[in-house]
C-alpha cells in the first residue's frame, strides 16, 4: 500500500474498511509477541542463575543523600554506574547507568514534579562482601552484596524486597557495530593496548580482574570495548541487533541493541497489581508459559480479553501486597516494556558475614518480577508502604495527583461517532430535557470538522459553532470536540503550514518530516517532546486561534499513542526522531505530552483562570495531572462491561482515579438489557459517558423503550444526587493522591477475602458497589468487609453486618450499593438538567451509623470551575462529626473563603434510636426545635428542614 502505488483517496478506501468495520476481535498478527520483539527475546532467553555482575566495592563514594559504586560484568568487563538514594517519605531509588556510554542514554523527562528530595544515608557495616545502609527508621537497612552483585532491603529479619537475587540484571550496553571504520580502528587500538598490557603488566590476577580504579584513559576504553566486541560476537550475531523486520516494516537500529532486564523477588507475596493498561483480572497472572505483560501504547482495534497484549497506556507501576505489607516499584521507562511474573518459593539466602541472619522458611511464598525494556536506564523507585495509602501517597509525591476537574466533569456525557450536524446536536439535547435526563456535556468526534483538519468545523455541517455552543450554554450544558495530534498534510491548511516552517514535526530516519496515514489521509506528527511545540500547540486553543470555540467547549485526544495506520503495529516507527533521541526511547511518554500540551492549552486560553477538562487515550505514569482517561474502544459485549472494573480499579491503584469506559460499548450493537446494566454501572464509575460506533445503530438512551428509558433515567439521576460525594472524592484525591475508585483491599488490606475480588469496590472508603455485570442475573453474592462493621444498603436503608457474603435478589432496577457504618455522605437529591442547575440547591446528609453509635464525614464546595479553591482559597470544608447524639458541622479550612447559598435540608440517620427531641443550635446562639420521621423497624431517622447554611457551624442534639 505504498503512496506511490495510489493516490491517497484510494489508499484510504482501500484502508478504511479495517478500521470502520466492526470486526469480531482484534488482528493479533499485527501486534507483536515477545518471540517476535527481538529484544525481549534475547532478555526471556537468558535464564536465572548466577549473575555476571559484581559490585567493586573500592569504587563506593557517600555523599550525605548519594552512594555510588561501579559493578562490572566480568563476561565482557563492561562497568556500570550504580546510584542509591533513600528519599524522604519511605522510598528508595535504584539507577544504574553505562560508566562511560558511547553517547548519552534517555533518562526521561518531565515525569516527576521534582527532584526528589532526599534523606542521609549512612553506612552500618562493610566488609569485602558487601556493604550495609541504613534507611532510617524501622530497623530498615539496605544490604548491597558485592558477588554476585544483588540488593536487599530488610526490616529487622524479615526480606522486603530483593533485585539481582535471581541473576537477571542485563545491561546491554552501546558499541560501534562491527562493519564500521570507527570500531575497526577501535579494535586496532584495542589490540594494541592488549600487547602493552601483557608486557608491562605487574598487578596480581586479582587485581587484573577488577581493574582497579575508576578511571581509564580513552586509549583503555577503547581496549575495553575491543575486548568485549570479541565476547559479544554470539551476542551480536542474532538477528533484530542491528535491523528488525516484522511483517513488511523494518525498524533500523543505529544504536544497536540497548535493552535492559532487572529482576525483583517479594518473599512472603502472593498478589501483586498494576503496570495498566490491560484487558486482564486486577490480580496480576503468572506469565510463565506465556508472553509477559506488555507496556507499549498501542491503538488496538477491538481489543480482547484476558490477555496481556499491550493497549492505549501504560504505568510501569507494580504493587505487592499481603497482609502485613503493600509496597510499589515505579520502572521510570518510556520505551517498549515488557514485565514477567512468576510464583516462587523464597529460599534461604545468606547474605555475607555481616549478617547474623537467614531469610526464613524454605516454604514461604514469593512472587517474582522481571522488566524488560528496550532502551533507556533503569531507574527505580522502590516504594516501601507500609499501607496501601502511604504508597499511593509516595508515588503522588513521585509524579503528582489527580487533576481536580470542573465539577461538570463528573456528570454524565453523551457521545457518539458522530452526530451529524448542528441540528443533530440540538435534537439531542433536546431529546435529552423531553425525558429528563440529566447531562453536563454533548461530545462531537473526527466528522465535525473540515476533512478530518482540526481545530476546523464542517463549513456545511457546523456552519455556525458558535450559535450551537451558546445553545448548550443556555442549558448550562457544555461541549467536547476531538482534537488528534495527527495533521493534515495540506498546503492549504494553517496548521500544518505553521508547524512545518517552525520544524515541529517528528523526523523520519533520514531527517525528512515523519509522515503517516491516519483519519486524514496523509498526516504529519508534531513533536510533542519539544517544549517549544507543546508551547505552540497550547495556544492554538486560544478563543482568537481555535475559531468557533467557546468557554463551554472542551477538548478530547484521541489516537495519540500515536496511531499510525500504516506503521509498524499501527503505530510510528521506533527509528523515527524526536531531536537526538529515537520513538523507540519515548513512544509511552508521547501521549502523556499531548495530553498535556492540550490541558495547558484550556487553562492559558482562560488566563489561569478555568480548570480544563481533556480526555486522553494514551497515557503514561503522571498523566493523572491533566485529566481524564478511558478505557478505548471496547465491545457491546458483557465481558467488556464486567472487565472495566478491574481495568478502572488498576488505574486507580497507580494514581488515575479519573477512568471510564464507553457506556454500552463503542463497537457492535448491544441488548437492552447490556445497555441498561452498563448505565447502571458507569454512574456508579468515576467518568461517565456513553459512546458508540458510527457503524452501530443509534442508541440515545430514549430509544429502547419507555421502560428501559426510566432505568436509564434513574441510574443517571442517582449519579447526579451523588455529585457533592464525587467532588469530595475527587478533592481528596487531588489533595492526598488517593484514589476516588477502590480495590476492596485498599481500605481492608488485612482481609485475604478481598485480595482477588474485582467485581465490587469502593468509591472512597465509604461507598461499595456491586454492579450486576452478567446477562439474566437473578441473584448475586456481595462480599461486605469488615467483621466489625455495619453496611447500609442505600436505596432500602437495610442495615447488615460485615464480613460476610450478602445474597441479594436482583431485577432489572436494581444497583446493589452500601454505605459503611461510621460514615456520613452527601447528597443533592434534587436532581436537575445539569450539575451547574444545582449549584445553589440544598444537601441531604445521610448519617449511617456504626455499632458504636458514631459517624463522620466531609463536605466540600466551591464554585466548581475555577482555580480559585486554590489561588485564593475560595472553598468550603467542613468536618461532619456524630458522638453521643450529636451531630455538628465544623470547619476544616479555618483560612479560607468562600460563601454558599446552598443550605441542609434533611439529615437522615441509619440505624438510630428514636429520640424524645431533635434541637438545632447555630454557632449565634439560636436553639430550633425541629420535626422528625422515625421508622422503628428500618431504625431510620429523617429530620426535616433543619434550615442551615451548608456553609456554617451548627450542632443537632438527639434527646
């Protein structure tokens, strides 16, 4: 399919079909298997056992927050630059680099929000054997062990975390290929100085062997790498070291092969979670027998499931975790990755003659984990927990929270490939108000614009973008438009034109601008690494640039893995150039820029002023500070609805708490019953939107029928009654790096029930929800934590007890949800056409008691939109509290400011006694005596318009 055999129109006719056309599952011969990536198989070939590497003990230097040493490989006598930090909040960093490469290796950029800040550390013992460090408290110590080289962290006896101890460090390190003039004179060089050193040779054998010293003349370098070009001949006579071919796509190598393997053992761990984005359970699966987990972004068409093929994202981010411990490793790593896990039995391992201890029992468990990753350094961030919420908290110190969203960000999105025009859109808002229904946001895809050119509109089809973006403005509803970060080539078209002559696209190997087929035709790929570019293409989303927009438009970025339709597994090729550095060394980050270049774009557009909301498919560790993600482009199939939990969930767990999946599938048509149980869950997800295929029929939710369009309605609803809980969620989130969608062993993490379970979870800590995710159900099985807890269920008020699986009936209206006992949620039930139309109405409080008879909560406002909770700290928060029959609202920002004329106007209590009296008092004074409902046999309390600004401080006594 070559240009030069058709003109681009034909081409994409020709092509347009695969990508149009619901197929039945993914093409898997166009993606790679870890035997068809040349690298991985060379790393996978090489076995645990010893490892080659030992760490030269005399090279150690200790600054007050730094140790190095160099470790040499004795095969080839390549040294490496070992780095350890002990960072403050429990963390430690492990980098290892070429002593002295060839040219720089890519250490990636703009991940972390800041240089780690660090902690001393300090030598406890040292011997030839190896060295021991202390990492402050808790009897932790970090034990580096000389031959073979390993590191251990340990915790008084017991082994936290062990790298090397199975002999997989590979560091393949950058060489001259043998067929040109500068390695023949370097060989030449080589051979002389091996004579040189023959002769004069004095040192013992020993010392000949470590070459001792840090330091080598050029002349000695060149010797070296002489010396190991002769070992490595097997080594570089594989094929795809120097060129790899896969299908009719050959990837040239000019740096030669530059992998990198480690391997990390957890004794005493059975479940490990993470490294999204996968199709796969939330409990991480052995890979032994098959392909390890892959993290290459990657726009699979139709993706299936249970398999650990690559997809959009990808967060090199694993957690462990038992019931004593969780802990996390961060790889910081863009290029192609792939990570093997397999279960293991620790063994006793000593560890030189400063340890007077062994690891413990034969028999304990032990999961073992291998990356893999084409280029770069290894440079990791071990984080030591020892809760789930203190990781969490050490990697959002790592790479950042989640951004906080406008608040309409939260409610339900209406989507599909396309609607067709201006008229089309107002139908749909329409038909949206005639069957009250609430929605925050319309979305347009590719087929609103001027062939496929964004930041254009269809002259015919969008004539007037303006008049329809005020429409949905006077409905206090808002606007996504797509925005792909493929462009036009096309003389005519401004954009393509600027970036062009100000040398913003990526390059091809020959140094020519990098071009591709995507839903253009013929497209250019701008350079997001270039600080200049995404400078460039923020302000393309000013008011004066980005004709048509508006203040209620927002912005959504698709295929920006990037998806190339004739490149190599649908996307650019690795040899591609981003300045000096290969696609191959940033591929995963690229998305991340995009992402971010767009966000920056809607905030400067504003002046600073206004939150951005932007979607993303590709993603990469950090992501989360600039919007939200999804799940892609799933199937109107009941796996795919009962897999995006584990998906959202694993997202969660490495800091994306904004997730969704397409309500009712993007692909194939589904029943009604998958369509309503879809909008039934994704109200209870944290981004909610329905999405469709262009090729499927129309599925606005009124269409199915009056019966299901009251389903659907009344799952929309509850979702918008619930948006001062989400917003609360997603402050804490944004705050402290929690996420707002959890595995139940986040908040149970002693509870081995809940390590596997996928199908239900927590939004917060308050909140579980056991959506119904399999076609007919009648009945299903909930798991309710806690043996010393009570849950309520929310739409009966029923109250049950905890540690046990709960039977529940089940019909079609059904969304079995609870709230923890202790807790207080808050609630607008009076649900309007949008989140902005119940800005100012009043709050429900649902007070659900422990068996102590407490409980608390938060409630948060702001206006919802800007940055002013932040700049100038325009925000309620207020702390909820329930003891001794007390009920009381105080505030938790002492030095902000903020007024609200929203007010409480009912608070009902879940299994409470009945009281003789209910009295309000206001921080004036004032004492109320206010009406109540009791309902004995639910023990539910409901006190009526109490009549208090949501804002204020006040107390209601129970008598």
């Amino acid at each position: 399919m070559a240009a030069s055999m058709c003109r681009m129109e034909r081409c994409l006719f020709v092509l347009l079909p695969f990508f149009l056309g619901v197929a039945q599952a993914v093409d898997r011969s166009n993606f790679k298997t870890c035997d068809q990536s040349s690298f991985c198989k060379r790393q996978r070939d090489i076995k645990a056992g010893q490892s080659p590497y030992r760490a030269l003990l005399e090279t150690m230097e200790l600054t007050n927050s730094r140790l190095t040493l160099q470790l040499i490989n004795d095969n080839n006598k390549v040294r490496l630059l070992l780095e350890l930090y002990r960072l403050q909040g429990n963390m430690t960093r492990v980098k290892i680099n070429e002593l002295k490469p060839l040219k720089p290796r890519y250490e990636v950029p703009d991940v972390l929000i800041q240089d780690p800040p660090t902690e001393p550390l300090s030598v406890v013992a040292q011997d030839e054997n190896g060295v021991v460090l202390s990492l402050g408290a808790d009897e932790q110590r970090l034990i580096v062990s000389a031959r073979p080289f390993r590191l251990d962290i340990v915790e008084g006896p017991k082994v936290l975390l062990s790298l090397n101890s199975r002999g997989l460090l590979v560091f393949e390190h950058l060489r001259l290929r043998k067929d040109t003039i500068a390695h023949k004179i370097s060989s030449t060089v080589g051979s002389m100085w091996d004579r040189i050193r023959s002769v004069f040779s004095s040192k013992s054998q020993d010392d000949a062997e470590d070459g001792e010293g840090a330091e080598k003349t050029e002349q000695q370098a060149g010797g070296e790498q002489a010396a190991e070009g002769d070992q490595l001949k097997e080594e570089e006579e594989l094929p795809g070291t120097w060129e790899e071919t896969f299908k009719t796509h050959t990837d040239t190598k000019p740096n030669g092969p530059t992998s990198i393997s480690l391997d990390f053992s957890f004794p005493g761990v059975e479940h490990v979670y993470g490294i999204p984005e996968h199709a796969d359970t939330l409990k991480l699966k052995t890979t032994d027998g098959g392909d390890p987990y892959r993290l290459y972004n990657l726009d699979v068409f139709q993706y299936e499931l249970h398999n650990p093929m690559a997809l959009y994202g990808a967060v090199p981010v694993l957690l462990s975790h038992n019931t004593e411990r969780t802990m996390g490793v961060f790889w910081l790593n863009a290029a192609e990755t792939w990570v093997d896990i397999s279960s293991n039995t620790a063994g006793k391992t000593v560890f030189g003659k400063m340890l007077d201890f062994v690891q413990g029992s034969s028999e304990t468990p032990q999961t073992d984990v291998r990356w893999i990753s084409e280029a770069g350094i290894i440079d990791v961030f071990i984080m030591l927990g020892p809760k789930p919420s203190d990781v969490f908290s050490q990697y959002a110190s790592l790479t950042g929270t989640q951004a906080f969203p406008p608040l309409s960000a939260l409610g339900y999105h209406q989507c599909r490939w396309n609607y067709n025009d201006q008229e089309d859109v107002r139908g749909v808002d329409q038909g949206l108000d005639d069957h009250d229904i609430p929605c925050d946001f319309i979305w347009l895809d590719i087929e609103h614009t001027d062939g496929k050119r964004y930041f254009t509109w269809d002259p015919n089809k969008f004539s007037q973008p303006k008049d329809m973006l005020q429409g949905l403005k006077d409905k206090r509803r808002n606007l996504v438009a797509i925005v792909d970060p493929h462009i036009k080539v096309d003389s005519n078209f401004k954009v393509h034109n600027e970036i062009r002559s100000r040398n913003f696209y990526v390059k091809n190997k020959d140094g020519g601008d990098y071009e591709g087929w995507c839903w253009p035709g013929n497209a250019g790929y701008p350079d997001f690494t270039n600080a200049e570019m995404r400078a460039w293409w923020a302000s393309m989303f000013a008011y004066d640039q980005y004709e048509g927009s508006m203040e209620n438009m927002y912005t959504w970025n698709d295929m920006n893995e990037p998806s190339v339709f004739n490149g190599p597994e649908v996307t650019m090729h690795k040899d591609a150039l981003h300045g000096s550095w290969e696609h191959r060394e940033v591929h995963n980050i690229y998305g991340l820029y995009v992402h971010r270049a767009t966000a920056e774009g809607l905030i400067q557009r504003s002046g600073g002023v206004e939150r951005p909301f932007v979607l993303t498919r590709a993603f990469f560790a950090g992501s989360q500070r600039y919007g939200a993600v999804w799940t892609g482009d799933n199937a109107a199939e009941w796996g795919h609805l009962k897999i995006s939990l584990p998906m959202c969930l694993s997202l969660g767990l490495v800091g994306i708490s904004f997730c969704g999946a397409d309500v009712g599938g993007f692909f194939k048509a589904p029943s009604t019953e998958l369509l309503v149980r879809w909008y039934q869950a994704g109200a209870y997800q944290p981004f909610f939107r329905a999405h469709a295929h262009l090729d499927t029929p129309r599925r606005e939710p009124w269409l199915f029928g009056p019966e299901n369009t009251a389903l659907i309605r009344e799952a929309v609803r509850q979702r918008y009654a619930l948006l001062p809980f989400w917003y609360q969620q997603f402050y804490n989130a944004h705050r402290t790096g929690q996420p707002v969608m959890r595995a139940l062993w986040v908040e149970y993490p002693e509870d081995s029930v809940t390590f596997d379970i996928e199908d239900e979870y927590l939004l917060g800590r308050d909140l579980l929800v056991h959506p119904v995710t399999e076609e007919g159900l009648k009945s299903l099985t909930a798991y309710l934590p806690g043996k010393r807890e009570v849950w309520y269920d929310v739409h009966t008020f029923k109250k049950h007890a905890g540690g046990q699986s709960l039977y529940i009936p089940v019909t079609m209206s059904s969304i079995p949800a609870f709230q923890r006992g202790g807790s207080i949620i808050t609630r607008k039930d009076r649900v309007r056409r949008s989140s902005a139309c119940m800005e100012n109405d009043p709050y429900t409080l649902y007070v659900a008691l422990s068996p102590e008879g407490t409980a608390e909560g938060e409630l948060y406002i702001d206006d919802g939109h800007t940055f002013s909770y932040e700049k100038n700290k325009a925000f309620i928060h207020r702390r909820l509290t329930f003891n001794d029959g007390v009920l009381s609202s105080s505030n938790l920002a002492l030095d902000s400011q903020f007024t609200t004329a929203s007010w409480v106007e009912k608070i009902i209590f879940l299994g409470a006694r009945k009281p003789a009296s209910v009295t309000l008092k206001t921080a004036g004074g004032s004492e109320t005596r206010v009406e109540f409902e009791y309902d004995s046999a639910l023990e539910v309390l409901s006190l009526r318009k109490p009549g208090v600004n949501a804002g204020a401080d006040w107390t209601v006594l129970l008598r």
